[in-house]
C-alpha cells in the first residue's frame, strides 16, 4: 500500500490545530480539501478518524491512537531532511526555551560549555513543533505540553522574595508596604503562580494584598529587572534570582520559600536520544542544574 504522504500531513495538522480551517491555512489548501484527504486517509486505513460536528471536529480513539505516532513520523522526517540538506558541516543544534527561563538560567548555564559555538537559542512560549520549527532540544517549566517525548527533569524550584540588598534589610518581611510589592502574572495557562498572599503565609502571616497596588509584569525576568532597579521587592524562582544573589545585585528577604508546582524540564522527541552533541549538552545542562544555591539568610516575619 503507498503511503499517503498528503493525507497523512492533512489529518495531522488537523488534529493538532483542532480543524480544517486552520489546518488548511497552514497547508495553503481550503478546509474543504483538508477533509477530503482526511476521508481519503480514513477509506485507505478503513477507520474513522474524526467525529464531525457542525464546524467542530473531535479525534476518536482510531484517530488519539494515529496522532503521536505521525507526529513523531513527521519529527524525524523533517530532521534527516535538514540534516542531509545541511550535510555533515551542519553546525546547529537549536535550543528552545521559555523566555525568562533563556535569560536567567540558560544563557548562564552555557557559558563554560566548550561545544556553544554550534548553539542557536531560541525563545518561544508552549507548545513547540519540534519538526516545524526545526527544534533540537525544549526548556521549560512542566512537561504537560510533551506527552509523547522524552522529559528529562532538570531542577524543581520554589519562589523566594528577592530586592535590592539596600531594601532587603530596609522592612521587616511584615511590614512591606503594598506598594512596594512586584506582582508576577504567568498568564492564563498557569494555575499556580507566584501568588504573595501564598508567600505570606509560608511566611506564617495573614495577609492578602489588596488588587492594583504595586508593579505587574507578565514575566520572571522582569520582575527581577524591576527588583535589581529598586522597584520593590519580587517573588522569583530561587534558582533564576541565584545569579543575581551571587553578584549581589539582588537580596533574599527571608529563607521562606513556596515550591513550585511542577519541575523545569529538558525535552526532545523520543527519535532524537543517543544523538552525541545532544547527549552531551543534555549532560552539561543536567550537571550545572544540580550545582547547589547560595544561601539565603534566615529572616522571620518580624525583626
């Protein structure tokens, strides 16, 4: 039977993007197209691969069951094709991360290893198309977006109150003005966020900062450019403000810390493991994520 590249490509752009139309905006076709290659596809392998609804499409249990497996068909494609385009001189090995992840911990982290010349990092937000985007190796926080690829822990962490060394002994940690405080808003894909109300109570007080005062940012980076200007004082993951401590460009408030809800991650299709450049950067990154963090002294609620 040959092998109905087109078909194939149609029904797994549909099911990743949830329809025909996007799936046909992507492929430059109509959605009227897309779904006569999928039902094509679904004559050729005699089972339905969608249940259609109107304008809305759902993947059966055929159809859940086909979607990993031909994505990471298409990971692998995409990738011998690079690199017999590219040839054996093929220098990159690309590196997506979450933005503030990129800046605070990744760059760092790359600094002494000896092979980065051959590194292209890339920011982006969840999730990534390792095929599409041409994607070596994922950095982020959680694995919920990768069921189908390796996930190799990297750290887990816990939010800790970090400002200016001059303003971290300037206000017992009950007193902080409001003002004062710097509100980290992950967006609506989180949970659990940086919450300070949840801070203050590791902190064994009762107090729910009223909504509208202090600084709002939308990412860890900037909260801790913000804490580093003299802002006010930032909840941030202790090891993306550890840099920061051991300049002294930033304080730790207090030893208080709120864990995280899921571990920081390293991430790539299954297809790619024993590839040796990303083995070894994947080592490199394993072993600078277990380096122990500075201290951060014992404060109490009140001094």
């Amino acid at each position: 039977m040959a092998l109905p590249l087109n078909a194939l490509r149609a029904f797994e752009a549909a099911a990743r993007t949830g329809s025909f139309v996007s799936a046909g905006t992507e492929l430059g076709v109509t959605a009227a197209a897309v779904s006569q290659q999928v039902k094509a596809l679904e004559e050729v392998i005699s089972k339905k691969l969608f249940l259609r609804q109107g304008n809305r499409i759902t993947l059966t249990e055929a159809g859940r069951a086909l979607y990993p497996r031909l994505g990471s068909m298409f990971t692998d494609l995409t990738a011998l094709m690079r690199d017999l385009s590219d040839g054996p001189q093929r220098p990159r090995l690309v590196v997506s991360a979450l933005s503030s992840l990129a800046e605070l911990w990744l760059i760092p982290a790359l600094a002494d290893y000896p092979d980065r010349a051959g590194i292209e990092v890339r920011v982006a937000e969840d999730p990534v198309d390792f095929a599409r985007q041409g994607v070596d190796l994922r950095v982020t926080y959680g694995p919920h977006y990768y069921p189908d690829h390796q996930v190799r822990p990297l750290f887990s962490d816990r939010y800790v109150a970090v400002a200016r060394p001059d303003l971290a002994t300037r206000w017992p940690v009950a007193d902080i003005p409001d003002a004062a405080l710097i509100h980290t808003v992950w967006g609506p894909d989180f949970v659990n966020q940086p919450e300070w109300s949840r801070w203050f109570a590791a902190a064994g007080l009762t107090r729910l900062p009223p909504d509208g005062t202090g600084l709002q940012v939308g990412q860890t980076a900037l909260a801790i450019a913000a804490a580093r200007a003299g802002m006010g004082v930032a909840l941030a993951p202790a090891r993306l403000a550890d840099p920061e401590i051991g300049r002294g460009t930033l304080a730790g408030l207090s030893n208080v810390a709120v864990p995280l809800t899921w571990d920081y991650v390293l991430v790539h299709p299954v297809a790619f493991a024993g590839r040796p450049r990303l083995d070894r950067l994947v080592a490199h990154l394993t072993l600078r994520a277990a380096r122990p963090l500075l201290p951060i002294p014992a404060r109490t609620a009140v001094v």
